[in-house]
C-alpha cells in the first residue's frame, strides 16, 4: 500500500481527470481543490470548493470526484466535502476561464453557454457508436428537450440513413441550417449536421488533419444551431485530428464512450477517455453496447463476452450510463431510418432508462441561474 503522502500525489493527479464542464479545464488548475489528505488505512478526504454554494452542479462535481479518487490503487473510503470560494479565489477562476477562452477565441460556434455538447467516442469502429448516438439523440428529444445532433464521422457519415433523412443543408445569412427531422410526441424536431447532407452516399471523402478539423469547425462555427439543451456529436472512431481539434474548438465538450463487452475493444476504448482527459475534457460516462441479450425462451447469450463497460468504468472513474444488448431489431430500424428509441420494446426502454440517466446524473441541463455558467457566459461576453 502507498503511503499516505504517495497516495496523496496520486489522487491529486487522478483528480486532473475531473473537469469542470462548462469551464473546460480540470479542477485542480482551476483551484477547485482545497484540500487532500490520505489516512494511513486508505482513507482519502478531499474539499473542492464551489464558485457559488447554490452551484447546480454540486452533485456531479461530487460524484466525479468520488468515483475519480476511488479508482486509484490504494484508496479503500472517499469522503468528499464541498465550500464555497472566496472573492478572490473565485477571480483567480475568472483568469483561468478567460485565458481559456482566448486560447479558443478563433472559433465560437452559434451555441448558448446552456448547451450541454456530449460526444460520443470509440476506441474502435464496428461497436455501435453511431446507432447509440442516434438513438440516444431521439430518446432525449422525446422527453422534451431541444437536441442537436452533429455527425463529425466525416469519412463515415450515417447518421442522415439511421435516420431516413435524406435533405439538403439551406442558407440563413452566412449560416447554414441544420436538417430537422421531426419526431412523434417531441416537443421539437431534432437539428441534424452531417456530411451526408453535402455529399453522396456512395461517395468517398478523401480529407485529412487541417481540412477535417476545418469542416467539423464550419459545423460548429457556421451553423445556425439555435437554442439547444444538448448538441451530441457522432466522432470517428480512434483518436484522431477531428478528437483533438474538437477539444481545442469546444472545450465545454463531454465525452460518453462507446464500447462492446469484449476484452480488447475495452482496452481500446480506453485510448479514447485518455485522450480526452489529457485534452481537458470531462468523460460523463460509459454506455456499453453489444451486452448479451435473452432469448424468447429465457436462454441468456453472451455472444461477444461480458463486463468490458463496467471495467472500463471502473478503470476510468466514471458511471457505466447503461447496457445495450444485441438485438437485431437495432440493425433493422437503422436500415429503415427509424431509430428504435422511437418505437417500443427492450431495446426503447434501454435507451429511455439511458436518457433518465443523462438528464439526472450523468449531465444534467445546465441551469442558468447558478454556478460557472454565470461565470462562463461573463468570459464569453467580454471576449466580444
């Protein structure tokens, strides 16, 4: 067992893992944290001082917190307390924050400081990522939140034929307009972006590093996206340019990773969290799809093994959102372009109880009333 003066070196490294997620920095370089003291019995009490004490945010700094410093060899108990900063701990904030949003100043997409952006990532093609993104987009819309979906898989675009969508992107001024495709019993249509709405199908994209990053920056810049409570967005597979541009254009980014019950595309899926967390993004959570599926006779299959999102889960320090199982109504509506989060089912309440867990746990909606995103929309406003 490390001893505790180790062990508080190790939590303190492991908390640069939590970021504030409308700042877009962790909480240890924005002095959050007050304080760390590990016991000799594995004990770790830690204080993450709060910007203001109705912070909406409370509960999730906590659990990012708690689940963080758990995942460190050694550490047996957490406890977590909160305050509150003081005036000039909470200018010292404000530099921070704004010397970040110069760092990004060259691009400020058409979203409200109230958007949550969620980006779904993979270590991996072939685990489902965009169907989970699809449908995750749907089963948020139709608990009446406005939900933007941008589908940066600029090479392997899908989410236009998931979605039996086939329009073009119109003008507005100098913006382009998403493609709404309207959802029964939403109270608003869904806004899509997508490459596939500017090329054909068929149709191979051959661009790479600056071009790519330039087109994902068109779609966050040039885009008339409107008051948005979520924007999800599709990424590639890996951990490529568009990952690392997106960190730097939109450091208020969120990161879910998608990955399948299997060893190997856990590790791999893994690659995807660390590459976010050393670009200063929050990873929310875990939603594992591809877990195993019960039969109509009650016989209970593994196909592709089981465990590898509650692993990487624990590895990483985050909540597994949810488990998907294999299914083939999933492959069936995708070909038909009707998100199965639309119908009923297994599979629609899957995605009804993983939406649930987004709304309340995992990134609630922002509320504007309170906590940094006071703070972020001032940074904003002064940098014109």
């Amino acid at each position: 067992m490390a001893r505790p003066e180790e062990l508080n070196d190790l939590v303190l490294e492991a908390l640069r893992g939590v970021v504030d997620p409308e700042l877009g920095d962790d909480v240890v370089s924005l002095g959050m944290v007050r304080g760390v003291e590990a016991a000799p019995d594995g004990t770790v009490r830690a204080e993450i001082a709060l910007t203001v004490a109705s912070c909406p945010l409370r509960s999730q700094l906590r659990e990012d917190v708690e689940r963080s410093v758990r995942s460190v060899p050694g550490v047996n108990a957490v406890e977590v307390t909160t305050g509150v900063m003081t005036k000039e701990e909470r200018s010292e904030l404000m530099s921070r924050a704004r010397l970040r949003a110069q760092e990004r100043s060259g691009v400020m997409p058409d979203l409200p400081p109230q958007t949550r952006v969620l980006a779904v990532a993979s270590g991996k093609g072939g685990v489902g990522k965009s169907s989970v993104t699809v449908n995750l987009a749907v089963a948020l819309a139709l608990e009446g939140y406005r939900v933007g979906l941008l589908d940066a898989d600029v090479w392997g675009h899908s989410v236009p034929r998931l979605l039996g969508m086939d329009g073009e992107i119109a003008a507005r001024g100098k913006k382009m307009v998403p493609v709404e495709r309207p959802l029964p019993g939403a109270a608003a249509p869904l806004k899509v972006i997508s490459m596939g709405f500017l090329a054909d199908e068929d149709t191979a994209i051959m661009w790479r590093g600056l071009v790519l990053n330039r087109a994902v920056q068109h779609f966050l810049e040039d885009v008339a996206w409107g008051d948005l409570d979520y924007l999800l967005v599709d990424l590639p597979p890996g951990t490529g340019d568009i990952q690392m541009g997106l960190a730097r254009m939109l450091p208020r980014t969120e990161v879910v990773i998608v990955t399948t019950p299997p060893l190997a595309a856990e590790k791999v899926a893994g690659r995807a969290a660390d590459m976010a967390r050393k670009g200063h993004l929050r990873v929310a959570g875990v939603i594992e799809n591809m877990s195993p599926f019960v039969c109509d006779h009650g016989e209970e299959y593994a196909l592709f093994g089981r465990g590898g999102g509650a692993r990487l889960a624990a590895a990483v320090g985050v909540p597994l959102i949810g488990e998907i199982p294999l299914h083939p109504d999933a492959a069936a509506a995708g070909d038909a372009g009707e998100p199965v989060a639309l119908g009923d089912g297994p599979l629609a309440e899957r995605f009804r109880t993983i939406a649930a867990r987004v709304l309340t746990e995992v990134a609630p909606p922002v509320e504007m009333s309170g906590c940094t995103a006071r703070l972020l929309e001032a940074v904003e406003q002064a940098l014109g």
